[in-house]
C-alpha cells in the first residue's frame, strides 16, 4: 500500500513539474508551434508556386510549338515558323529550366532553317555551356554543333569534340560515332569509316534510322571503290 502511494505521489509530482515548465515555456512553445506552421505554410506556397509557373511554362510553350504543327500533312508555312522564333526569342529566358532547354533546342533548329545557322550554333554552344541544364541535353547540344560544323571546323577540332563526347557514354553514342565516321570519310579514311559504319548497321541497340543511313552510305562507299 506504501509502494501505492509512494507511485502517486511521484506522478503528482511530475505532472506539477511538467506544468510548471509548461506555465515557465509556455509562450515560447507557442512562438515555436506559429514558427513551424509558418514554416510549413512558406514551403507549401513556395511548391505551388513553383508547380504553377511550371504549368503556365508548359502551357505557354506547348501553344508556341503548336505553330510548328502539319496540318493534313501540308507543311508548315514561313509565316508560323517566324512567329514560332519570335514568341520564343521573347519569352524562352522567362521560362523554368526544363522548359527553357526544350524551348532553346526548338529556337536553334528553327534558326538553322531560316540559314541563320551561326545563331544557332551560338545557341548550341550556350546550351552545351549551361551547367544548369542536364548533362544529357548538354551532350545533345555538342553533338548538334558538331553535326553542323562538319564541312567548316578542321577535322582535328572535331575529332577532339567526338572524342570527349564518346567518353561520356551519352544517350546520343550512335549519333556522335556516326558523325566520326563522316569525319573519317571526309578526311578520306574510307576503310575506317566504312568499319563504323559496318558497327552501326548491325548493332541491334541503334536505332532503325541510324542503321538505315550507314547500310546506305556504306553501299556508296562500296560503288566508288568499284568505279574507280
């Protein structure tokens, strides 16, 4: 019964204590509860935001890329690209990351078709430069400017360029070992581009049009070799 008594007696005890510290602390438990809802309300309007403006991006750029869209499979006209380059020249900058990278790659190639090529290669170059933008779409934008550089850098320049992306193991390896072997036929290293070409067309990881190009460039490799 002692042992009873003695247990309420502590309990008491403790829970006098407790509100003492309670009625001691009390207003700054309160400022410490107002302090991490505060907290949680800031992040939670900070996400939304975010995911907003991402949304609005999203939006913005899937209605300019709509210009670029066939219609019953006629082509598209001058007049939809140029309005599709200005609506992102004015607005691509304000853009989120991610929607940025697309919206420079889609400005790039509408440039490069409108023969205002060194644009788009200052493009390319300010996109494979971006240490914000993912590495993949880094090396995509390295490999767009090789591929349109192959007839004006000198071979040396380039196959320095090749030669780093390679060793990056990028999604893009088909496409930049095929630039090597344009390269290597260009420079006139007919056999070794001809090998390249031979890996690509019977590699079953390449894709069906990358595999289609070197057959047929291997078939024109094979005629001249005849004719002469």
């Amino acid at each position: 019964m002692n042992k009873e008594l003695e247990k309420e007696i502590k309990a008491e005890l403790r829970a006098e204590r407790y509100q003492a510290l309670f009625r001691r602390y009390k207003l700054l438990i309160i400022a410490l509860v107002i302090i991490v809802f505060l907290v949680i309300g800031i992040w939670q309007f900070v996400v939304w935001r975010k995911n907003r403006s991402l949304e609005q991006a999203s939006t913005h750029y899937f209605n300019i890329v709509q210009l670029l869209n066939t219609i019953d499979g006629q082509p598209v006209s001058s007049a939809s690209k140029t309005q599709a380059l200005a609506e992102l020249e004015k607005h691509t900058s304000q853009f989120p990351q991610s929607i940025k990278t697309l919206a420079q790659f889609e400005q790039a190639n509408l440039l490069k078709e409108q023969s205002k090529r060194q644009e788009a290669l200052k493009l390319w170059t300010q996109i494979s430069k971006d240490l914000s933008v993912r590495p993949e779409f880094r090396s995509l934008a390295e490999l767009f400017w090789i591929q349109n550089q192959l007839d004006d850098v000198k071979p040396e320049q380039l196959r320095g360029k090749i030669s780093e992306l390679l060793g990056q193991q990028t999604p893009w390896n088909s496409l930049i070992k095929e630039c090597e072997a344009l390269l290597d036929l260009k420079t006139g290293n007919a056999q070794k581009a001809t090998q390249i070409f031979g890996q690509l067309s019977s590699d079953p990881n390449v894709s069906p049009g990358v595999q289609q190009r070197a057959r047929m460039l291997m078939q024109i490799i094979a005629m001249k070799k005849i004719i002469q």
